[in-house]
C-alpha cells in the first residue's frame, strides 16, 4: 500500500517507525520529515498547509492512504477537501474531517461538546470583546487559581494559569485586547483550576467503533521536578501506574465512549487518532482537553508498545472494522526523555552538529529525531525540541535509566535534558 504521512517531528518518526514495519507498506513517503524518518521512507518535501501541492502528489505516486500527524491541516480542513476532490476522495484518509479537528481547534466547541453530551470537565465561561466588561467582573468574583484559554490553536502555548486577580485580568486584557495569540485568542475560556494528576488516554475511531491504545504521562514543564516554564513535553512514560483497570473503566465509562457516540449522533465525520488531556481528581477523570491526532511526546512510547500492525489498525478503521481487531500491547515499560536545545522553550540557537546517532543502543532503545536537519552530510539540530530516546524496562525506572544510559552517548552543542522522568513512580511496577 502506497502511504503519505504527513508531519515532521519526533511524533511522525515513531510513526514511520512502525509503519515501515508493516507487511502492507510498500512505498512510505513522509513529508516533509526529517534526517530520522529518512531511514523508514521517502521524506518530499512538501509544505503541508498547501492542500494543491498534496493533491497532485497524491495523484502523481497513486497514494493509496494518507496519516495526518499534526493538527494544523486538519483544523484546515484537509479531510474535506480530500472528499470534495474526485481523483482524492477514494483514498484512505486518517484524520478527523474539519467538524471533528474542531474538538482541539476550538476550545469554546470543545467545551459545548462535552457539557452537550455530559462528559466531566472543568466549570467554564467564554468571553469575546463584547462582553469583555463581563468577562473581568467574572474573574474578579472567581476562586483562585483561575485557567485562561486562547480558544483557537496557539502552538500549544495559548493556556495560563493565575495565580492572582491582577495576573488574571492583565492576561485576560492581553489575550482579547492586545490579541495576545493572534486570531487564536479573540475568544477565551475561562475555566476552573481542578488540583490532581494528568494522564493521556489515546483511542482510534471510525466515528462510531474506538480501540483505546495504550495510555501515557507527559512531563511539561521545562526543569527536573516539573518546575520552570512549559514546554511542548520534555519526556513521557506508559504505562502509567494509578491508571489501574478500574480507573480506565471510569475513563471509558464516563469519557471515552460518551466522546465517540456524541461525534456520531451530531454526524461528524471522525476516522483516526483521539488525545484525551485528562486529570484524576482524588479518584474521578476529567477531560482538560481533547487533540485530534496523537500527541507528542507520547506518541514516542504509545507506538513503540503498540504490538498490533498500524497499517492494518488503520485499514480497519476507514471500513468501520474497528470491533474485529485485536489490539496486542507489549506489556513493558518504555519512557522517553527529550533532548532540547540549550534556551529551549525561549530563543535557542540551531545548526550544531549532532554526535551518537549511529544506532550503536542495543534492542532496548530506539531514538526518534525531532527537530533535526542535513546540513553537509551531518545530521545537525534545527529545533527546540531536538530527539527523544525511548527505551523498554520491566519497570518505569528501568526504561528511564536506560535511556539516559544512551542519551551519555550523544551530544550537541548545548544539549539538555532532564533525568527525572517518571520520577513520581519510581520502584513501581505496573
């Protein structure tokens, strides 16, 4: 089967990763990729906003399934025009058409969806320039630490949390006034602060039948200890251990399963990846936000211990087959630790040459690249965030000391890293 995935980061090199290990895949092209995905298939260099560019990429090489890896050409509406376009609409498509991308494109229709179909989430108010009076009145009568949302995608930067009144209501007035994130924040949600625990719980749908991956702990914040500013993930582990088979019955019960019927009673269109951002409150799952597409870091220790065939989960998603596969998890730990350029997640410098990556890691660690680039036949950084190493354990532990053990032997410029990942389920086995 001829496949198309589109994306360029650590995600999408997990991805081609497994893909390229399927009996279906013959050829996998990655655009645009990078120097890692470079080793799984074809990277082409194609911008993936340019639905034109695609569309005649995929009649060129007869494309017979495209995977969406980021969000952006999905809240575009990629899907649709894939099934407004003839010689495109018969190709296997995996990603949510431009209804369903709203879930992670619209914090305020997130929001809606979910009060509509009852699944737990925060209180929340939205606000917009005209009721912006209001909006200030609100956050001065609300409990302390309040959540702003920019409602639209901000690059993952678009949510603060407040400690004080006058934080609140300056951010609030940067967001809507000063369009702080652009067109993303011309609506804000106000949310309550819920205290607890985050997990990310993954499903793959055809809109009405779902298999839920494996579940995953990203780690945010930028310094060991979970301090420092956020980042767009510095590390992740799965499985996670308070996500006991009673709590994932919670999350199914209460979460999952009211998602996919409420996606199929309001007729959205929906084959592919589901992000559930979750928190447990002293027992009890609530959803902080939905994606329409894996996440990242995670991606990079879900897929690794995902056993079943990718290419043929996705097959069976785009015929509604979802009921008849039998998903197979390989029961280890596996963890991943990023690698960040020195300044990451402010300004950083790039174009430092990359040393370690010759593979020489034994079977229990794979590294994923992120963002890398060629530059004179040298594979050289070109992100903040740079390449992860996932590793396998029989516990959290083991898999995190193993890829520090491989993450010793590479080195750039700069090169930072935190060494305590999963370090709240230390000497915990699942």
């Amino acid at each position: 089967m001829r496949i198309l995935l589109l994306g360029s980061g650590g995600r999408e090199h997990a991805l081609a990763w497994k893909l390229n290990q399927s009996v279906w895949t013959n050829p996998l092209y990655i655009a645009p990729g990078n120097p890692g995905t470079a080793k799984c298939g074809i990277n082409v260099q194609l911008d993936i906003t340019d639905f034109e560019a695609i569309r005649k990429f995929c009649i060129l090489e007869k494309i017979e399934m495209v995977i969406v890896g980021p969000e952006e050409p999905l809240v575009n509406g990629l899907f649709d025009f894939f099934k407004a376009t003839p010689e495109l609409e018969k190709i296997y498509f995996i990603g949510p058409s431009k209804a369903g991308a709203q879930l992670e494109g619209s914090k305020a229709f997130a929001k809606a969806f979910m009060h509509r179909h009852g699944i737990p989430t925060a209180n929340y108010r939205e606000f917009t320039r005209e009721n912006y009076e209001d909006g200030v009145k609100y956050l001065q009568e609300h409990s302390l630490p309040i959540v702003l949302k920019a409602d639209g995608l901000a690059a993952g930067k678009g949510v603060v949390i407040c400690q004080s009144y006058v934080e609140a209501i300056a951010e609030f007035e940067l967001m809507i006034q000063e369009a702080k994130f652009g067109e993303a924040s011309k609506k804000v949600v106000v949310e309550d602060f819920l205290s607890g625990i985050e997990l990310s719980v993954f499903a793959i749908t055809d809109g009405k039948n779902y298999l839920i991956l494996p579940e995953a702990k990203d780690y945010k914040r930028v310094g060991e200890g979970d301090k420092g500013l956020m980042t767009g993930g510095m590390g992740a582990v799965s499985p996670v251990p308070f996500a006991t088979p009673g709590f994932m019955h919670k999350i199914e019960q209460r979460i999952i399963r009211p998602t996919i019927e409420g996606i199929f009673k309001e007729g959205i269109e929906y084959t592919g990846f589901i992000f559930f951002g979750l928190i447990n409150v002293n027992g009890d799952p609530y959803v902080i936000e939905y994606n329409c597409r894996l996440g990242d870091p995670e991606t990079e220790v879900v897929i690794p211990r995902l056993e079943t065939d990718l290419v043929g989960l996705c097959i069976a998603a785009t015929q509604q087959e979802l009921d008849k596969v039998d998903l197979r998890v390989d029961k280890r730990a596996a963890a991943t630790i990023m690698a960040v350029s020195k300044g990451y997640p402010m300004g950083y410098e790039k174009g430092f040459a990359i040393d370690g990556l010759d593979g020489k890691y034994g079977k229990q660690s794979l590294v994923f690249q992120a963002g890398t680039t060629e530059s004179e036949k040298k594979t050289v950084t070109q992100g903040g965030r740079v390449l992860c190493v996932t590793s396998f354990g029989e516990n959290i532990e083991d898999a995190v000391n193993t890829s520090l053990d491989v993450l010793d032997h590479i080195y750039y410029e700069g090169i930072y890293y935190r060494t305590d990942i999963g370090f709240e389920f230390k000497q915990t086995n699942h």
